[in-house]
C-alpha cells in the first residue's frame, strides 16, 4: 500500500515534460488561464474515478490504494477548488464503500453531470478569452493595415490570429567542401595510384576522375559526391600499408555542395572543425610528442 501511495503522489505531484507545440496551435495566455487548466485536470481525474465507482469496476475495487485515491483526489477535490471563480462541484464523503452499492448509482450519475458541466465552463471561459483577444487583434491590424498598407506581414497576421510560428528547420547546409583528391606525378605512377584506388574500400565512393597533362607529368583529379565517404576513404587509404609512394592533395569542390542527408551533415560540420584546427596542446598517439600539427584543407596527404 505504501508503493502505490507513493506512486500516486508521483504521478500527481512529479514533473512533466512540457511537450512541443505544433504550428497553429494557439499561444494566448491569460491571467488565471493556468489555473483553470489546474481545475480541469482534477475535475477530470476525480470523474474518471467516480466513473469507475459507480460502474463497479473491479479494478477499483480490487485496488489496495483505493481509499487514498477516492480521499484525495474525489472526496478532496472542494478543497483544491475552494479558490475557484467557477464555484464547487457536490461534496463526496470520505468513505468510499457508501458509494460502491447499486442504490447510490443514481447520485454518482449527477455528480458525473456536474462535473462535466463544471469541465465545459471552464473551457469556455478560455475559448471566450482568446476570442475577445482575437477580435481586439484585428481589429487594431486592420487599423494598421488601412494606415499603412505596405508594412502589413503575415507574421503580423499569426500572431493576431494567436498562432506560433513554425519552427525553423535547418534540411540542408550549402558550402564548398573538400571532397577532391588530386595527384601530379608521371603517368607511370598516376595509372598505379589510380589502380590502387579501385582495390581499396572507399574506391566506390568515387564517382568523377579527370586527367590533364601537364608537360610531362598528369594530373589526376578525383572527385568524391558525399562528404561522408571523404573520411572513409582518407582512412582507408593511409592504414593500408601496400599503398604507393605519392602524395595526396585534398581540393575544394569548384562549387558549392548541397547537402541533404541525416549522414552528411556531422560529416560537413567534422570537415569544417578540422579546417578551423585542433588544440595546441594536442598530443600524438603513436609517439607522444607535443604539438600535433592539423591536417587541414591544400595540405598534402602522404
């Protein structure tokens, strides 16, 4: 009995969270709004327990707690009332086995009544509210609007109309981003770096190749699509120990990248970390030495 004592006290008493509101949903907030919304929780949860009781549902019955949740939240409820503006709901003893027989069914039906009668009041006396503040809204946007036609914004409109704004979401981040290898070396070397590059892992992730000749060496430019595979692949390549001897370089994209998906978007903001740096007071993993010195952007990947 004392665990569903206390559990009862947690549920009435405990935080909640607070959930989000959807666009649309009205923001207006009155001076003795929330209390009204107070009273009709408890007005609906004592209902909900006599509804119980005046049906004969076992579950009640059968409840060891019965008798503090019928004194607290039913035969108490005055009590939370007392300051109310909409007045009090018809007493109920503390005693919950006078109201469990067949003959009191007939007095819990119209305290039922009362108490939905009582909830609709109180809703009303809200609705009544924000349709006031509503009609005294637009009235003064009209106002404005026949003053100054041109400064008229539906955000003005919203929030006479007492509606929240829709959340802002952020669904994709536009920037040029480092997703090009690039190699300059004989052709010897260039056609054993590019097949090097299609043994390995990340290779599928490489989507456009060019090559130019540049006097006697070739250029080799790759192009990776996701910002994803760029990690992937840079690993890839420096832990694979049968790699050739050249050096990597990483280019910006010519253009700017849209980036869309839940997976690329950690990979652009990590890209962009690593462009602003690391802290001076990191330390290499391998030899211990002091300070490690950031790969970033144009720096060569050996």
């Amino acid at each position: 009995r004392a665990c569903s004592v206390a559990a009862d006290v947690a549920e009435v008493y405990g935080m909640r969270p607070t959930p989000r509101r959807p666009p649309g949903r009205v923001a207006f907030a009155f001076a003795g709004q929330r209390a009204l919304l107070r009273e009709i929780n408890a007005i609906t949860t004592a209902r909900r327990i006599v509804y119980l009781a005046a049906r004969g549902d076992v579950s009640l019955i059968r409840d060891p707690g019965r008798r503090v949740r019928w004194a607290t939240q039913v035969a108490g409820l005055n009590t939370l009332l007392r300051r109310s503006t909409h007045g009090r709901l018809p007493a109920l003893r503390d005693d919950l086995e006078l109201y469990t027989t067949p003959a009191q069914s007939g007095y819990l039906a119209c305290w039922l009544d009362s108490a939905k009668q009582a909830i609709d009041a109180r809703r009303q006396t809200i609705k009544d509210a924000i349709s006031k503040a509503t009609s005294r809204n637009l009235q003064q946007l009209r106002a404005r609007a026949l003053a100054k036609p041109h400064q008229v914004e539906s955000m003005m409109v919203q929030t006479a109309l007492g509606q929240v704004r829709s959340n802002h979401r952020m669904w994709g981040l536009t920037a040029r981003l480092p997703t090009g290898l690039s190699f300059t070396g004989p052709p010897e070397q260039a056609a054993t770096v590019l097949s090097h590059m299609s043994h390995i892992m990340a290779s599928r992730a490489l989507n456009q190749l060019s090559c130019t000749a540049a006097g006697p060496l070739v250029q080799l430019q790759v192009w990776i699509p996701s910002p994803r595979f760029v990690g992937d692949f840079l690993t890839a390549w420096s832990t694979d120990s049968a790699r050739p001897p050249c050096s990597l370089q990483i280019t910006l994209h010519p253009e700017p990248v849209i980036v869309t998906t839940a997976e690329d978007l950690p990979a652009v903001q990590e890209l962009h970390l690593a462009q602003e740096g690391m802290d001076s007071f990191a330390t290499c993993t391998r030899c211990g030495r002091a300070p490690v010195q950031p790969t970033i952007c144009l720096s060569p990947l050996v």
